[in-house]
C-alpha cells in the first residue's frame, strides 16, 4: 500500500477535527475537498459559509478512514497535550 500525502494544512485541518465533539467543523474549501477526494473526510452539501475578504469555508466531517488515521497518526501526541493526572 502506498503512503497517503497530505499537505501541512491538511494535517493541521485533521488535528482541529479530531479535537471537536462531533469532529466536524468549517474547514477551507480547498482543504475540505482535498480531503473528501481522498475519502478521509465528508463535505455537507448545502453547508458553505463565506466572510468578507476571506476563503469560502465547507462544513466538513471525518469519514472513517480519515478518524482512523487520526488516531494512528496523533496516538503519539495525545498524551504530551494532554494535561498529567495526579
């Protein structure tokens, strides 16, 4: 099997996702639809917000394989960002 590339943004995109509730939130277009190509993430039709002077934004869920690789690729920084049980 072939390793999956994923830009920085991408990366950085998945660790606020796996950090949410319901891991979903707004995502950039690009970035959302990037994600969805690779079948790691879910784009919500009818979902699309725009600010002034700033990238559209998709709502965008994790699929399965895209909360499968969160948890293989952030099992390792979980617990340094996760504050010490006394």
């Amino acid at each position: 099997m072939t390793t999956m590339r994923l830009s920085q943004k991408m990366v950085l995109a998945f660790e606020h996702l796996s950090k949410t509730d319901g891991q979903a939130d707004w995502v950039t277009d690009a970035t959302a639809f990037a994600l969805q190509s690779r079948r790691l993430g879910k784009v919500a039709q009818g979902r699309r917000r725009t600010t002034g002077g700033q990238f559209p934004d998709s709502w965008l869920a994790l699929a399965d394989q895209g909360r499968k690789w969160c948890e293989w690729h952030f099992a390792k920084m979980r617990p340094r960002d996760w504050p010490q049980q006394t």
